[in-house]
C-alpha cells in the first residue's frame, strides 16, 4: 500500500467499493464471493442502509481511489432500525421477491429483508449505538482497523453517545480477540454472534 492511505468519511460514490468489501470479508471475514450468486445482497443487508442513512458516522479506509475498508456506526441504533423499516427495506424488498427461486445462501439474505433483525431493547439501555468494521486483507495489522474504528468511537461520542454495541462472529477469533485488546467487553451470545460493548471512560 502507498503512503496515500487514508480515512475518509464516507462519500455517495463509495457505495460500490464498499459492497466489494462487504463480499470480500463476508465469510466470517474470508472473502464469501464464491458463496453467493447475487453479489451485492450482502452489502445491501449489511452496508447500503448505513451509507444511505447513517453517513454521518460512516468512514472508508481509501489507497487512492481504491476502498480497503469500512467503518459504519449508527448513534440511535433503535431508531436506525425504525428508518431502514421505513426507508430502505421497502425498494429492496420491491426487487427481491420473497419467493423467486435462488441459492439458499442468497436466500437467507433476502429473508433479511423482510425479518430484518431488531436488537434486544435491554442491551440498548446502556449501549445504544452500535458499528461494525470490514478490513481487506492488505489492510490488517498495520493499525488501520484500530483507527477506523477510534474515528467511529469519536464520531458517536461527539453525538452523546454513552455506549457502542457490536457483534462479531464466534469463530473469528482474531476479530473477537481484537476487540477485547482495544478495550471492549463481552455482553451476551447471540446465537453464532458474541456482542461485545464499549463504553467512554
């Protein structure tokens, strides 16, 4: 990577750079493009609603034009979920039929659509933001995940936030340990997922 690299807050043209991530990392953070035959349905779940609604706290890791990474957060996850019910789900669900035939991977996405996951109300007492972060493999281990993550945290503190939640498969264990070296604290299991949360000191 150029000396060029840099964290910028995320721009309208970065959608499809950012999609490519989401693909590339969406195996439990393995490149999951082999497992889907509609490569964008993941981004679509995972990415587009933050970029459409949430940019206020959405950054991309760029070398040159080319995007290495995303960090997506949302200040009010409640009321993130209420405005992707209102706002971004409907016109996907318009171009996924529920019933069209497809791969089963693809189909557990489109499922998303119309059962889109809510978060326990319980944990949002003391954590209501949430963020997730996606890094290619050219971007690991250089102490640019940390960053993208901080300019996040910084985002959302400057927003009044008392507390970030984010989940994270069990069986990335590089990605779980991470977490927990940056200071982060397990909260609950949730099914394949371990939610880990982060407060202000």
């Amino acid at each position: 990577m150029r000396a060029a690299v840099r964290i910028d807050r995320v721009d309208p043209a970065d959608l499809p750079g950012a999609y490519r991530v989401c693909l590339a990392t969406g195996d439990a953070g393995e490149d999951a493009t082999g497992l889907h035959a509609d490569p964008n349905l993941l981004g679509h779940v995972f990415v587009g609603p933050y970029l459409g609604l949430e940019a206020r706290h959405a950054f991309v890791l760029r070398d040159g034009d080319a995007v290495l990474g995303y960090a997506l957060g949302a200040r009010d996850t409640a009321d993130f979920e209420r405005r992707c019910e209102a706002r971004w789900w409907p016109p996907l669900r318009a171009m996924y039929p529920p019933d069209a035939p497809r791969p089963e991977r693809d189909a557990e996405l489109v499922r998303l659509l119309y059962a889109p996951e809510r978060t326990p109300t319980d944990r949002l007492a003391s954590h209501p933001s949430h963020l997730h972060v996606d890094l290619l493999p050219p971007a690991r281990g250089r102490g640019l995940g940390r960053a993208m993550i901080e300019a996040v945290l910084a985002s959302l503190v400057e927003a009044d936030s008392p507390g970030v939640h984010l989940g994270v498969a069990r069986r990335n264990t590089r990605a779980v340990g991470f977490y927990q070296h940056l200071g982060w604290r397990w909260l609950a299991d949730e099914g394949d997922a371990a939610i880990l949360g982060w407060r202000p000191s």
